[in-house]
C-alpha cells in the first residue's frame, strides 16, 4: 500500500520520541490529509490507539508510544538509522480476517486467526493467506506474520506486518529467541 504522507525522523527526534522527552512536537503532529490515516513508523504501527481508531489531523503521536515501540525502535537507534514516518490510508475490516503465522525453523503454525465483525474464516481464506505466507517465507527467518484475507475473494489478500519471533523457552530454561 501507498502512504498518503511520509516524514524522514532524525535521530535526536527518534531518541526525545523513544526517551519521553519533551522535545520538538512538530514532527509528531498528524498533518492535515484530507481524511483519517494509519501511522506507522519504521516497521511499528500505532497500537496504542483504541482498537481500529484511525488517526485524525491535528493528533499528537508523541503521546502515544508503547513499551512495544519503544522496544522496537530502540533498535533503530542502536543502529543509527533514522525511520520514516508514513500516513498510510485507513483500511476497513469490517469484511476481513487477519491471520497470524508464526514461522519457526521452517515450520508455520497458525497462531490466530481474527474477524473484526460476523466473518468467519473458512478453508478457502486460509488457503488465500497460505498461498502469500509461501511467497514471504521466502524472503523472512523466524518470524510472525499478519496477513489479511478479505472475504470477497475477488480482493487479494495482503500483508498486514511482519514481528519479532515470540520468546520461547529454551532447554536450559532461560527465555531466549531460538
């Protein structure tokens, strides 16, 4: 997908962002585009939204950074690499199950599978999510994976986001990324 808008971040605003710091707010405010829009930054969306809740002009993001995000993009500044901001355009649910796959050494399994409303996920959409998971495993390690299926099945499905592996136990019985 397209985003509407996107925003290079330097690091000292990704660091104040991360740190909680009251720096520039600028960078942060959710410009004026027309309609609602999906933020998201570097490979992190805001979740911290009420669920679904798109993102309106005149919005403060810095006000919304999760321990998730702060995780996640902790790593970019470790790296030294400044993200991008993108406003992408709100996608509807209502008619769409999202699938998450955990792949793990070369096995999938489905993690979950979510409709938003009366949806019900049938063999046919699970098929749909499959046949793109084929497609992305190639290119990933162990990871999650979310992809969405919309019901009409003349739309295709499409790749929500990518995460980090789960922790999982391992033999010694310290939590570690396996």
């Amino acid at each position: 997908m397209v985003p509407l808008a996107e925003r290079a971040i330097s690091l000292d605003e990704l660091r104040a962002f991360v740190a909680k710091e009251r720096g520039s707010r600028v960078s942060w405010i959710v410009p004026d585009l027309g309609r609602p829009v999906f933020p998201k930054i570097a490979v992190v969306s805001w979740k911290c939204f009420p669920w679904l809740v798109p993102a309106t002009y005149g919005v403060d993001l810095a006000g919304f950074c999760s321990e998730r995000m702060r995780t996640v993009l902790g790593h970019w500044l470790a790296s030294q690499r400044a993200p991008i901001l993108r406003y992408f355009p709100v996608v509807d649910y209502r008619h769409v199950v999202e699938f998450r796959f955990d792949l793990f050494h070369g096995t999938e399994t489905l993690e979950r599978s979510i409709a938003r409303t009366s949806v019900e996920p049938n063999d046919a959409m699970t098929d749909r999510a499959l046949a793109l998971l084929e497609v992305v495993r190639r290119h990933v390690g162990d990871v999650r994976v979310d992809i969405a299926v919309p019901q009409d099945p003349s739309r295709p499905a499409w790749l929500v986001e990518i995460n980090p592996p789960r922790t999982r136990p391992s033999r010694t019985g310290n939590d570690a990324l396996n």
